[in-house]
C-alpha cells in the first residue's frame, strides 16, 4: 500500500474544488469544475467539467478521501462526470442530457446503436442553446447490466434477438439504469428549471418524481441506417420510446 502524504499546497489547491453531496447511502465527492476544451464538429467548445464518486464515506475531511484513493480498487467506484457549459448555475433557460455510457457507440462509433451520434449532438445543442449540461453516467452500459454481459446480449441478437429479449434472457430486466446520483449532482448544480433532451419518458418520470422543475423536453433522434434500425424501432415498441413525432405507438 502506498502511504501517502499529500503536501499542504496541493490540499490547498483542491480543497475549494472538492464539495461532499451527502446521499442516502453515504456521500459523493463532486470535483470540479475544471476548464476542458473539446473538439465538437471541428470547433473547439470549452465546457466546464465535474466528476463524481459515489457511495463513499461521510467526512468533510477530504485528505482522507484523496488519501484512500492510491490504494483503492478504483475499478469498483462509479466516476461519472458532467460537462457544463455557460451560466448553467443562474440561466433561465438550461438544456440537459442524462447520457449512459455506450463503450461501442461512444467510443469506437458503433452503428448497432444511435448512442455515439446522441452524445455529439446533444453537446452540441447545449453549446447552440446557450447554457446546459451533459451527465456521462458510468453504470449504465448496456441500460445497467454491465458490458460484457452487453457483448453476451449482441451474440443474441446476432441470433434473432431483439434488444429487450436478449437482455431479459439472460436474466436482466429490459432497463435497471438508476438517476438518483446525476439527479443529487444536478440538484447541486442548479435549481432552475431545466429542458430534458431524451426519447425515454422514464427519464422525464425521473426527475419529475425527484422534485427537480423540468420546463419539457426535447427529441433527440437522428443517425439512422441499415444497421440499427431495428434497434430504434425496438425502443419505441418494446421499451416505450417516444418516437420522431413525440408519441407512443399504443397511445
């Protein structure tokens, strides 16, 4: 185990960048906000970024947290993060994305799914609109069963499986994904209403039944093709997705 002894100067510097949510099952550590400039369409846009840890011990002592993390198994704490962009704080009018974690569509740009194109565009929207943020939620792949049990459910439907079988086959529910830590880091960063940008009324439902304003929402459809075409249409007939026109085929 290392020992570590941070020197007092980088307490110093932290300290004002490091807050505790306190949560129902311990506490997040919210660090930030931290000046990132990202490359969006060929411009550069720079956004504010936060990134939090969940479930961790109560204590406004943050050395000891700092200090734990050398010798944790980082690999079991969600860090999920959220980039920010203008006066998300104090705006009337803020736009936001609850974005789960697509390893395949996000990072190596996978056509089966539309995850890597609703990232980039709702980035983009929220710089076009102004103020908003975007919430990169680490425990969601999959829509929360993990990736290698996504890699299991693409064999399935690589066999004839929609999206919704593969994973209730292998034992899963069609979507356990959990908003309650992006909801607490919201709360933290603004109480203003806010416009969801999302094809899922159970996002909606969720902020709503946590008490956060939610001024409406904002369809964010596009990238479609031969490869997941079936997806999308899985989504809005076995998941309850709106579809391009804002409705729901058993409405």
């Amino acid at each position: 185990m290392l020992n570590l002894k941070l020197e007092p100067k980088v307490l110093d510097v932290l300290k004002d960048k490091i807050q505790m949510i306190p949560t129902d099952e311990g506490a997040i550590y919210l660090v930030g906000p931290i000046q990132l400039p990202v490359n969006l369409h060929g411009e550069t846009v720079v956004f504010q970024w936060y990134c939090w840890l969940s479930r961790c011990q109560v204590t406004d002592n943050y050395l000891e947290i700092i200090e734990q993390l050398s010798s944790a198994n980082l690999a079991e704490y969600q860090q999920s993060s959220v980039l920010v962009y203008g006066d998300f704080e104090h705006a009337d009018d803020a736009l936001i994305r609850m974005h789960s974690i697509c390893h395949t569509g996000d990072i190596f740009g996978s056509k089966r799914c539309d995850c890597g194109y609703q990232l980039k565009q709702s980035m983009q929207n929220i710089a076009d609109h102004g103020t908003g943020a975007l919430f990169y939620l680490a425990n969601h792949e999959g829509r929360g069963i993990g990736l290698f049990s996504k890699a299991m459910a693409y064999v399935l439907q690589e066999n004839g499986y929609d999206t919704v079988e593969a994973n209730e086959s292998l034992g899963f529910v069609d979507d356990s994904r959990n908003y309650d830590d992006a909801i607490q880091v919201l709360k933290t960063l603004r109480t203003k209403p806010v416009k969801l940008m999302t094809n899922n009324p159970k996002k909606l439902d969720a902020l709503k039944n946590a008490g956060l304003p939610v001024s409406g929402r904002e369809p964010i459809w596009g990238d479609k093709s031969e490869f997941n075409e079936s997806y999308l249409q899985t989504k809005i007939d076995r998941s309850g997705h709106l579809d391009e026109k804002g409705t729901q085929p058993n409405d």
